[in-house]
C-alpha cells in the first residue's frame, strides 16, 4: 500500500523537473539572438516558438499559472484540477452582437428602404425593423404563424444548449441503430388524416386549386368562391396567412410562379388574368395583345419561371414570358389541346388532344419534336410528368392511365410500361409526388374516384381511400407538398382535404 503513494510523488517529481526545464529553455530562446533563433527552430521545431509570437501574453500567463500552482496549491489540489472535464464550446451565439453594427443603404437595393436624404447609413437593428415593416405592409399585417416563431425564438435558444449535450451522449454510445427504409414499400401506405387545409376559410363553392408553395410551408387555394387564400401548412390548425378576392372573376386554375413570389390565375370565360404579386400585396389584370384567342383558362408554369403557356381553342397553344407577359408565339395540334405539362427543365412541352394523340414540343423552336397516339386512347383528358423526368403518364376518357417511359418518347408507337386501370369514369387530374414513388390519379365524375399508385411496381395502395367509407367528393385536383410530407385533395364541397405521408419526415 505505501509503494503507490511513493509511485505517484516520484511521478510528480519527474514532471515538475520537466517544467522548469521547459521555462528555463523559453527564457533562454528570450535572450537569444534573431538568427541563432530561427535557426534553432528549423532544427528542432518552431511549432512552440511559433505560438509563443502569436500569443505572448497567453503564453507568459500560462507559464505563470503553472508556476503558482506548484508552489501554492497542494497536491492533491492539482491533481483534482486535472480531473476536470475539457470546457464546451458555447451552444449559442447571441443575434444581438453586431445589432449597432452600420450599414451603408446607399445600394440600389435598400433605397426603397430609406424615408429621408439624409439616412445615409443605418444600424443593423433599424434595417431589420424596416424590413420587417415593409413585410407587414405587403401581406397586410403580422402572420399568425410568424407571431409564433417569435415566441417560441427563445424557447430555441433554450433547448439548443440540451440539444448539444444529448448529442454528446449519443456519440459516446455504441451499438446498433435502425432507421427506417428510404425506399416507399408497396402495399399499405402510412397516411393520416388533418384538418382540411383551408379549415380557417372554408369556400361555400367549387374549389377548383390546391397547391403547395414551392419555397414556404404554405399552400394555395382558389375556386367559384372569387378569392385565393394562403394557408400556414402545420396539420393542426393551418391558419390562415391572406385572402385576396377577385371581384366577379370565378377562379378557374391558380398556380404559383416558378419563384414562388406571384400567383397567376384564369378565370372559365374570356382571356384576361390575373398576377397577384404577394411581395408588393398588388393585384395586376393582364390582357395579352397579339394572342387571338377568346379564352386562356387552362394554362402551365414553366419551371425554369421563363414561360406560361396557355391552351386556347382549336388546338393553339400559347407561349408567353413570365416577365414582360408579352406574347412570344403559338403551337397547333389536331383537334383540342386537353392538357399539357413541362419537362422538369423546361425546355419540352408534352401535350395530349381530344383526338387521343400525344405531342411532343421544342420550347424554343417551338416545332413539333414527335406525336404518336396514346396506346387505345380515344379521347385524352389530363397528362403528367414526374419531377425527375422519368415517367409521363397520360389520362383519358375510359379511365385508363398509360404511363411510358422517358427513353421511349421519340418513337413512332412507343408501348407504355404499365396500363393503370383503377378507375372507370374520365381521368380528371394527376400528380407525381417529388420522390417519384407515387402517382395520384383521380377523377371528378364520382366520389372517392382517388387512386394513389406505388412506384415502380405500379400497383395501388390499398388502404387508400378507405372501404365503404366515403370521404372525397368529387375530387378536382391534387397536389404533393416539395417533399411529400403531406397531400392534398380540392373537392366540389369547398374543401382542400390535407393528408400526412408518416413515410417522409420532411414537409
């Protein structure tokens, strides 16, 4: 027993010897001069003299501090300090630093944010005021669900520093964790039920549009009702952001623009429009010259936010710019253009006719790149291509939905991958959720007409609608949040139904 303690003082000893010497060497490198220095750092390492230069009062405070300890503290003192755990980095840095901060705002880009000539420059606490100013200004007031954020800010900030120490106790642990498969299964689809996601504003009419933001956990509706609203995605409660009514002007399809910033909308009769820009809170009627056509209601977003294009009578086809909304030219196909739908990159048009033949368009060009008929087709309604360009299916009148593959497009008679025969009334609307893992189809003839198909097994899930159990009236279109997290349904009773996808965790 008395072997250990003698042990542990003779270690002590041998490291105290070493730390004199170490503070005997620096004092002697003090005195040394510039040459021999230098020298003596290639030949042995410069490493410490090196931080010695940087940090000279950090280093004299720390020598100092090893001094005091061994001739001050006891023994047993400094061997407990020893034992202390490393300190952590702080879990937060605090906004307000850098708050009184200047900002110069004679840019271009903050003079709109200037009320006099003499603002030359202003604090970075005043430009956030003004900006949160003019954002309460463009949707009318503060957001409901930006009041929360506010509130629940601090409450972040609380939790951040738990949230640091939990990691840190995950990471000393071993063992093995099992996460869920990133692969959608067939079969049964986890999926539940929320509140309807226009429930802060229901419409007394046909809803016509349901979109998710491409951008924001919002999401677009429209229809008879004359007005578009904006809803706050939680599940819960979606309240509601802004509503903008449309005097006299029906809605017949609205679509956000390609940055997420205006909302385009058509009305069944003549062919004036409507942009709402939702950060200037302005609402601009449009009315195209040069376009001869008497009607523009159905239309498509191109996604690289360059186009609209608008489906007019007798088969034309309208391209437009997004930015000057002037007319740039006309496409024709036999018989009635039905639908039509982009390319992920924007640069083909895909189009279906009443004739049940299928076109494919150069965007540039604007010339015909192939047409072919859709396989036992007699009349087409409604066509959709899947986000990673992959799959382009097409509806018609029989209920069938024939989905070719993308490598067989420029064919004469390419032969679809899968015929889709769940329904039995006249495909009305498709979507394909952003993973490529599922496709919606459904059709407005009968209630709980929903489908939703399993990707690439191509079979449907059968849990969805439920049996016997009618929930979907009359369903007039569909739409899947950026991520999938969440589905949505426009039905002719003025409800946008919300579904949660429990497979994605994401919005």
């Amino acid at each position: 027993m008395s072997a250990r303690p003698e042990k542990r003082r003779a270690e002590r000893q041998v490291e105290e010897a070493e730390r004199q010497k170490n503070l005997k060497r620096l004092q002697v490198m003090g005195e040394q001069p510039d040459e021999e220095r230098r020298l003596e750092e290639l030949l042995f390492g410069g490493e410490e003299a090196l931080l010695e230069r940087l940090q000279p009062t950090q280093r004299k405070d720390r020598d100092q501090t090893l001094l005091d300890e061994s001739s001050s503290d006891s023994e047993v003192e400094n061997e407990a300090r020893s034992d202390l755990p490393p300190h952590k980095r702080a879990a937060w840095v605090d906004e307000e630093d850098g708050a009184d901060d200047d900002v110069e705002m004679t840019h271009r880009f903050r003079k709109n944010l200037v009320k006099s000539s003499t603002e030359k420059t202003l604090t970075m606490r005043k430009l956030q005021q003004r900006l949160k100013e003019q954002f309460q200004t463009a949707m009318g007031g503060t957001p409901s669900w930006a009041e929360r954020k506010v509130k629940n800010k601090r409450k972040d900030k609380e939790d951040s520093a738990e949230e640091s120490d939990d990691d840190d106790d995950l990471l000393r642990k071993t063992g093995n964790f099992v996460s869920a498969s990133s692969v959608l299964p067939k079969g049964i689809l986890q999926i539940k039920k929320c509140t309807d996601a226009n429930h802060a504003r229901p419409s007394t009419c046909n809803l016509t549009t349901t979109q998710f933001h491409p951008l924001a956990q919002v999401i677009l509706t429209a229809g008879n009702d004359q007005a578009i609203s904006l809803f706050q995605v939680d599940g819960k409660t979606n309240p509601k952001i802004q509503s903008v009514c449309l005097q006299r002007f029906p809605v017949f399809k609205a679509r956000f623009s390609a940055d997420g910033e205006q909302v385009i909308a058509t009305t069944k009769h003549g062919k004036m429009f409507y942009k709402y820009d939702m950060m200037a809170g302005a609402v601009i009627p449009l009315n195209v010259r040069g376009m001869q056509d008497w009607q523009t209601r159905r239309f498509e977003v191109s996604p690289d936010g360059q186009f609209l294009l608008f489906l007019g009578s007798s088969g034309y086809l309208h391209l437009l710019s997004s930015k000057t909304n002037e007319f740039v030219g006309s496409m024709k196909v036999n018989g009635l253009a039905v639908a039509a739908a982009f390319s992920p990159d924007g640069s083909t048009v895909y189009t279906n006719s009443d004739e049940g033949d299928v076109y494919v368009w150069d965007v540039k060009s604007r010339r015909c790149l192939n047409r072919f008929t859709d396989e036992g087709c007699l009349k087409g309604t409604c066509i959709a291509i899947s986000r990673n360009g992959q799959y382009l299916a097409c509806g018609c009148s029989s209920g069938i939905v024939n989905v070719y593959s993308r490598d067989s497009l420029n064919q004469s008679s390419p032969k679809p991958i899968k015929s889709i025969t769940n329904l039995v009334t006249a495909v009305s609307s498709m979507a394909f959720n952003p993973t490529t893992e599922i496709l919606a189809i459904a059709s407005k003839d009968t209630d709980d007409a929903v489908k939703l198909i399993h990707i690439p097994s191509f079979t449907a899930f059968s849990n969805f609608p439920m049996f016997r159990r009618k929930t979907i009236h009359l369903a007039q279109e569909m739409d899947f949040s950026p991520r999938s997290g969440f589905f949505s349904i426009a039905n002719n009773r003025g409800k946008a139904l919300l579904y949660r996808v429990k497979h994605y965790t994401d919005f």
